[in-house]
C-alpha cells in the first residue's frame, strides 16, 4: 500500500481485496466546445421558428375578430328582421280585427247590418245536383238511404257535407 491512502473494504478506496469485484469507471471525454457557425445556425432556426409561431398567431387573431364581426353584424341583421317581424304582425292584427273589417265595409264599402239573418241549407237534390256537376259518384244505396232519412228529418250542413266530399 501507499503511504497516505488506507484501504477502506467496500468503499472503492485504495487497492481492491482479493476477490472483490471493482467497478469500472465509464470512459471519461473532453467535450468539444461547438463551434460559432453550429450556434449561430441553432439561433436562426430558433428565430425563425419563435417569429413563424408569433405570424401565425397574429393571423389567427385576425381571422377570430373577422369572423366576430360578422357575427356582430349578423346578429345585428336577426335583430332587425324580429322588430320588423313583430311590426308587421301588429298590423296584420290590426287589419284582421273584426272592428276594423266592419267599419272598412261599412265606410269605404257601404254595407249596412241586415236586420235579420237568414240561413240557408242545401236540399238533398241540390247536393245531388253539385256533386253530379263535379263529376264525382253519387253515394252507394246505402249512403243514399242515409241522406233521404237525414232529408226527412230536415237535414243540417254538418249531415250533408259528408256526402259533398270537397265540394262547396
């Protein structure tokens, strides 16, 4: 043994014992100092991609406040077209009033209110007589059987109107 370094079993201090198993230590290198042109290229790239990521940002932000701005204005537009909408359906009400129809027929039209008011029903030989008209069949014997029984009775629109199908 050396004079100054004492062996210490298990520790890797000093000779290794007979029959003890010494790591090896890995390979030690001098590292190479990259050179300006590497770092320089390093920078760049790092530049450029930093600049291309800010660009690509500021396009994206254009394109959010364009496409909120016309959402704005659409938005705007729906507005407008409801308040339009509720006008014009005001109107609509106000021109269907039964007060306003019968004040414009009375004025503007010169109708008067009868004093009576007269219901006419149709008898069976003018429903017959439409429904040949139209071109359509005439009810089977059965159907026929009903309306002369409901005739006999003195029939009423809602009696008759099955017969006439679609016809006035």
């Amino acid at each position: 043994m050396s004079a100054g370094v004492i062996a210490v079993p298990g520790l890797g201090i000093g000779a290794p014992q007979p029959g003890e198993v010494v790591a090896r230590r890995p390979r030690l290198r001098i590292a190479v100092r990259p050179s300006r042109r590497r770092v320089a290229g390093i920078a760049f790239a790092s530049a450029s991609v930093t600049l291309l990521a800010l660009f690509a940002a500021a396009v994206f932000q254009t394109v959010l406040v364009q496409g909120q701005q016309r959402l704005d204005r659409l938005d705007r537009q729906v507005s407008q077209a409801q308040d339009r909408f509720d006008r014009l359906r005001a109107d609509v009400a106000e021109l269907e009033s039964p007060e306003r129809i019968v004040t414009v027929a009375h004025h503007r039209l010169g109708m008067v209110q009868p004093d009576t008011v007269t219901y006419l029903a149709p008898t069976l030989e003018q429903v017959v007589a439409v429904v040949s008209a139209s071109g359509r069949s005439l009810p089977d014997e059965a159907e026929a059987d009903a309306a002369i029984a409901i005739a006999d009775e003195g029939p009423t629109w809602s009696q008759l109107k099955p017969f006439m199908g679609s016809a006035p």
